[in-house]
C-alpha cells in the first residue's frame, strides 16, 4: 500500500467511516454537508459534486475526446467525471486543491486498469503553471470562473476545446450578444480570444450538496490564430467603455476621469514617440498573455501636438472628433459588436490614443 494510501486509510479508521460518493447528507453545526458514511463537502469552497450519470456521460461525449488526448481535469471532487474521462483520454491531468478529495481520487483509482493514465495534482491551479493538453474538462468552482477562464485562453500552446460547468448567469454572460442584458465587458473580452458555445443546462438537484444556482455548460475554443491585438489596450478600451454601458460613447468620453487618463497616456505617446522608443519596441508582452500587437491602421488624423494640451478643450475637441469621425458619438457600448471595439480602438490608436 502506498505512503498516500496509508495516510488514507489511517484517516478513515480514526473517523470510523469510509471516504466514498454514496450514501445520505447530515447537517454539520458549521453548515457543512457531509455524507453520512463520507467526506464532508464545503459549499464555501465550491464542492458540489456532480452525481447525475447521464450529466457527466452527454459532458464527456460533447467534449469530442480522442484516445490519443491529454484531459485537464480542474477540481475533480471524489473522481465522477474523472472516471469518464479515463475511459476515452490517453491521460487525465487533475488539479484538485483539497488534500481529503486527492486521498479519495488515490483510493479510487488504485489498482484499476486506468490508475496509470491518471495524474492527479494537489494545489491552486490559478497558481499553477499548467502542462500541455489537448482538452480541459471542468466542473469549476464557481469563485474561480473568470479567472480560470482566461488563465486557460493565455495557455500556450492553444488547446483545442474546454467545456466548462458555471453558474448559470455566468455562462449566459459569455454567450450574450449585443443588446441582450447580460452583455458585458465579460463577453467581448471572452470572445476576443475565444468562441464560445451554450452545450446544456444543468439543474442544482444534480450535485451533491445542490448549489443554490443552476448551473450550465460551455464550450470555449480558442482563436486559431489569435486577434492580433494589443490585449492590455484592448481590456483598457473596453473597461472604460463598459463602466456605463447604456451610456452614449460621447458622453463617457467627455468625462473627466477619463479625459484625465487619456491625456496622460497620449502625453507619454508623444514623448517616447519623438525619442524613437516607439519604433524600438513595437511589441511585448500583453497582460492576459494574449499577443502583444497593436492593430495596423489606416486612419488618417492630424494629431495635437505637445504645446496643444496647454488647452484641455482642444484635447477634449480631439477625442470627440475621433469618435465623431467613426459614427461612435452616438453609439452605445451595449449594442457594438466585436468588430465594432477593434474598429475603434484602431482609430484611437491611430489618432496616438492609448489605454495602457
């Protein structure tokens, strides 16, 4: 027996039951779950266990697995899913946070035919460098969705698919379009890396304990190629734009916070540009880990120079004008589409408007 498997077994004697997905929950003083003959499950850390047979047999099935691929597996909880998925994938990655859920994957998949296609890996995967993979496979704790979602997106190598478990208003915020409620700056960063597809909805009856949401599952693949855009641009484009929404472009361009941060940026634009900086240091490394390369464009725009800025409603003029000269005054930020916020962050970027 195993160092890992006697400190399981040690531990089930002492608490006198076995750590297993079957039997009935008991409330804990501390509002855990727990089973009554198993591992007790934290709602504050987002384990809910996915119970329904035919849930993780239509998830694994619209993952298109190929025996040959490598699955990453995040917070595989007692091994449901992950069992599934040994059945197809070549191997399994699993990254699971808590020590009690790495025991009962151990004591699981000891001795069966798929315990060396299993390599289960114990730690925060927000603060894991991940390995190669071809699909990534997840039941997500709902507190780390975003996070996951464009840790994945800045993998390289580009991965093929991951279908992923959210909360529902989650998920339907990725898949939102223009003009629907849930469309946000959340979509269009998504989308900018990604496309993204609604694959089922899931009820919280189907987890052990039942969240109080429900739950659906997506399908995210990345870009092949990526946009090439400067991704740290881009979220300071889009940031702004969406910190009113509803709002006319005009209107939250005229604001002073923002008019404040963009003559900066363009103050720091004219100088490295008159220093050469500029052309020695065309690209670098994008937040996100998206590609690093600012859009090309054709706008023609007499730009303000330095001795200009002494006025503020000249710069003012200016960063109206370029919206104007784009039919953006109007325009809101909830019904532009993705080509929409390239087109302007080109004529931003053209007229020596940044947003980093």
């Amino acid at each position: 027996m195993s160092a890992a498997l006697r400190v399981a077994s040690a531990g089930v004697k002492k608490h006198g039951r076995k750590a297993t997905g079957g039997g009935k929950f008991g409330q804990n003083k501390d509002g855990r779950k727990a089973l009554a003959t198993g591992i007790e499950f934290h709602k504050s850390k987002g384990q809910h266990i996915l119970k329904n047979p035919q849930i993780i047999e239509s998830i694994v099935q619209k993952a298109g697995i190929k025996h040959t691929d490598v699955v990453l597996e995040i917070g595989p909880g007692t091994g449901n899913l992950t069992a599934k998925l040994l059945e197809v994938a070549k191997k399994v990655i699993a990254y699971e946070v808590d020590p009690r859920m790495v025991l009962e994957l151990q004591r699981r998949f000891q001795g069966t035919p798929q315990a060396n296609q299993l390599q289960i890996v114990q730690g925060d995967v927000l603060k894991q460098t991940l390995p190669y993979f071809d699909v990534c496979v997840s039941n997500t704790p709902y507190q780390i969705s975003s996070p996951l979602t464009f840790k994945l997106l800045s993998h390289k190598p580009l991965f093929r698919a991951a279908i992923l478990m959210f909360q529902r208003e989650f998920a339907m915020r990725l898949v939102a379009k223009p003009c629907e409620s849930l469309y946000c700056r959340l979509t269009v960063n998504t989308r900018l890396l990604s496309r993204v597809s609604h694959l089922l909805k899931v009820g919280k009856n189907n987890f052990k304990p039942p969240p109080k949401v429900e739950s659906s599952v997506v399908r995210i693949e990345p870009r092949h190629p990526p946009v090439q855009v400067n991704f740290t641009e881009w979220d300071g484009l889009v940031r702004l734009c969406f910190s009113r929404k509803n709002k006319t472009l005009g209107a939250i361009f005229k604001q002073n916070a923002c008019l404040d941060l963009l003559e900066k940026n363009y103050r720091t634009f004219l100088q490295l540009e008159a220093s050469g900086a500029l052309q020695s240091s065309s690209s670098s490394a994008a937040g996100g880990g998206s590609a690093d390369m600012d859009i090309e464009s054709s706008f023609p725009v007499k730009r303000l120079g330095i001795s200009d800025l002494a006025n503020r409603s000249r710069f003012k003029d200016y960063v109206l004008e370029v919206l104007k000269d784009g039919n953006f005054s109007d325009r809101r930020s909830s019904k532009l589409a993705q080509e929409d916020f390239l087109e302007l962050l080109a004529r931003f970027n053209a007229a020596g408007i940044h947003f980093k």
